[in-house]
C-alpha cells in the first residue's frame, strides 16, 4: 500500500509540530521543514515515543523556507523519492513585532513580506505539481489582524498571504489541487505569546487539539 506523504512547513514548534505529530501518529510520512533543528529533533522524539504501530515517520528538513535553491531541491527531492504529496500544511510564519504603523522598521518590514508574503508564493510554483500529482490538497491558517493597531506590518503581510492563498483556492477549484484555509482557535503558542504577553493561556486550545480538529474536517473530505 503506498504511504501518504505531507509536507509541514513551520513544523518545529505550536501548530505545525502538533499537526505533524498527529499526521505521523496516523500513518502519513511528514516531511518535516523549520529554521530550528532543536524543535524538529524533539517533534521526532516525540513522533517515536508514541511507539503506535502503523504510525509513519519523519523527514527533517532544517532548513528556511525563504531560501529558493533550498526549497526547490527539497521539493525535487520528494518528487524522486515518493512523486507526490498528499498534503501541504503551511505554517511557518514570520511573527514581526508590534509597533505602531509610523515606527515600524524596516528589517521587520523585508522579513515580513520575505516569508509571509515571498516564500508563500514561491511555495505554492514549487508544490503545486506535487499535490496534483497526489490529488492532495493545501491548509493555510488565517489570522485576520489586518488593521488591528500595532499590527501593521504582521496583519497587512498575513492578509497579503491569505488573499493569495484566496486567488490560488478559486483557480484550482475544478482542476485542483484543493485548497483550505482553516481557521485556528487561539492557541498557547510562542507567536501569541509574543503579541499578548502576560494572557491567561489557561482558556486557549491546545495546539494538539486544534491540529486534531483542523485534519479531522481535511481528511473527511479527501
């Protein structure tokens, strides 16, 4: 039986850790991407100490998904090893500081729209054959702060993402690949963190939660 292949992007910690680990834990090989080689080797800690049989496995990639030579040979590297993907969950994302719109700087600015916004694109060019190939579907996760005051450069870079993301879901409706934008309860993660230091995280979903309940309604419909 051929196995299932996903690609995470983003995978080395909060929502796309939890949704790799939930992917292995149902059989898919993840290929595994992130800057942090330190959060992948635990998600794969993590993944073998479930010990379920059936489970699949891990594929580290520590690498930036800014990098276009990394990425394009990452992709390539799939397409000779297994021909295609099923699944696409990105969730690497640049969490830029808050600052009112008048004192952003201009470094936040470039790594804003180098991965919210460049990276997405180039993805989509490099991943697309892939998933039709598979007839696998993308997952993006929307944030919307757009407008919200000292999220200027973060919202406007993420909703840039999702009007993408949002141009490429209705192009592909009839000849694929699917694509989803989900839509994340807030979740204890590092990125929220950031935005909301000091927040009661008690009340907020589980990342492994979320992941559980976004694949639940994505793999229902495949």
């Amino acid at each position: 039986m051929t196995q299932n292949i996903a690609l995470v992007t983003g995978a080395s910690r909060g929502l796309g850790a939890a949704l790799a680990e939930q992917l292995a834990a149902r059989g898919w090989h993840v290929v595994a991407v992130a800057r942090t080689v330190g959060g992948l080797e635990e998600l794969d800690d993590r993944v073998k100490a479930l010990g379920l049989p059936g489970a699949g496995g891990l594929t580290l990639a520590p690498m930036d998904i800014t990098n276009d030579d990394a990425m394009r040979h990452l992709c390539l590297s799939i397409h000779d090893r297994w021909g295609k993907l099923g699944l696409w969950a990105h969730a690497a994302i640049h969490a830029t500081p808050l600052a009112p719109a008048g004192s952003l700087a201009t470094k936040d600015w470039d790594k804003a729209l180098a991965t919210n916004i460049r990276a997405t694109g180039q993805l989509i060019t490099m991943v697309e054959p892939l998933l039709r190939e598979g007839a696998g579907t993308a997952v993006f996760f929307d944030d919307p702060r757009g407008g919200q005051k000292f999220f200027g450069a973060y919202g406007a870079s993420k909703a840039a993402q999702m009007a993408l993301v949002g141009s490429w879901q209705a192009e592909t409706q009839r000849v694929g690949p699917r694509v989803v934008i989900a839509h994340p309860a807030p979740m204890p993660t590092a990125t929220r963190a950031r935005f909301f230091p000091g927040e009661d995280r008690a009340p907020l979903s589980a990342p492994r939660a979320e992941a559980e309940r976004i694949l639940n309604v994505v793999l229902a419909k495949d």
